[in-house]
C-alpha cells in the first residue's frame, strides 16, 4: 500500500522559512515523479512543484518560483520541500503526491 | 497555462439522481493527462478518474469519465449518500499543471 506522511509545517513569520519533509513507502520510489500541492484554508487544490525520478528535472508554479526548493532522497524514500521568503497567501496545507494518491498534508500558517 | 473551467460551481441533488459534471479547457488537453479527483470535508482529496475515463483502483463503476480535446464530464450514474462532496478536474503532463476551481455537489 502507497503510503507517504507530510511533516515540517507550523507557524512561520513572513519572511521566514520551512523544510517539508515526505515519508514515502510501498511503491519502488526511485521509479516515479512526485509532487508537491496545497490547498488554502476553504479554497482549491493548488499544484506547486515536480521533480523527476532521480531529482535532476523541477517545475515550479509562478507563484512559487525562486522562494521554494524541492528535492529528493533516493537512498532515504524521501522528498523535501524548502520554502523560504514565506508569504501570508502561502498558507495552505501541503501535501505530497505520488501518481494521484496525496498523503495527508501538513499545515504551514504563515502569521506574525 | 490552460485554464480549467468546472460547471456548475454547485450541483444540488437527491440520493440516486445522476450528476453531470464538466470541465472546459481553455486549449485542447491530451486525455492521458486528465484526472479528476474527490474531496469530502477535512479530508485528502482522492483520485476517481485518470487518463480522463480510466476509473482509479476501488472506484466504484457509478463513477465515468469521458470526454476529449476541450470539453470533459464526469458521470456519476445512481449518487450515494457518500458521494456528496467537491469534485475538481486537474490537467497534468505538461506544466504548470492546473486544476478547476472545482464542483460542490450538495444534497438536494
């Protein structure tokens, strides 16, 4: 069974920064793609980074692009997520995402 | 950046009545690359439907997907008690991937 487990968020200043962090298991994890996405307090789904297989291909949404860093751990079954300059409207919860199935996100509030 | 329009932006229904709904692209989308998804309230949103008709491992058979080039649905035959909930289109394969605003099916 797919299974992968967000963690990292909480309450960050404006400005500041944060390491998301995705625990993946039961699929061979070096095969595949990942995602990050989010979702804002009572709004839509969000794309908002790729990587590929072995980490050397990302995609950034604009909204994102320059301020956020995925990456990956091949040898750990691991995906990150470093965001930095964080902003008001970057708070949302975040989720992984692995050919469709999302883990259960973690929340990043962005707050003074 | 293609856009994904969903319609209507709320559906009321009654158990075991038929729900349509749709999704327009503002360019043509690959059907490989269309997806659609499921969210209930406090809840991780689950894939129903890939490759725009393909069901998802579990999914029950009252849900399809159809549809090609701009214009896609997605059918549930017979609405369960369970089916109640926000439904969003999601456009992958080439970047940005984009999702609709989405669909919030209510009961009637």
């Amino acid at each position: 069974e797919v299974q992968l487990v967000e963690s990292g968020g909480g309450l960050v200043q404006p400005g500041g920064s944060l390491r998301l962090s995705c625990a993946a298991s039961g699929f061979s994890f070096t095969s595949y793609s990942l995602n990050w996405m989010r979702q804002a307090p009572g709004k839509g789904l969000e794309w908002i980074s790729y990587i590929s297989r072995g980490g050397e291909t990302t995609y950034y949404a604009d909204s994102v692009k320059g301020r956020f860093t995925i990456s990956r751990d091949n040898a750990k079954n691991s995906l990150f997520l470093q965001m930095d300059s964080l902003r008001g409207e970057d708070t949302a919860v975040y989720y992984c995402d692995h050919a469709g199935t999302w883990g259960q996100g973690t929340l990043v509030t962005v707050s003074s | 950046e293609i856009v994904l329009t969903q319609s209507p932006g709320t559906l009321s229904l009654s158990p075991g009545e038929r729900a349509t709904l749709s999704c327009r692209a503002s360019q043509s989308v690959n059907t490989n690359y269309l997806a659609w998804y499921q969210q209930k309230p406090g809840q991780t949103p689950r894939l129903l439907i890939s490759g725009a008709s393909s069901r998802a491992t579990g999914i029950p058979d009252r849900f399809s997907g159809s549809g090609s080039g701009t214009d896609f649905t997605l059918t549930i035959s017979r609405l369960e008690p369970e089916d109640f909930a926000v439904y969003y289109c999601q456009k992958h394969g080439s970047f940005p991937y984009t999702f609709g605003q989405g669909t919030k099916l209510e009961i009637k």
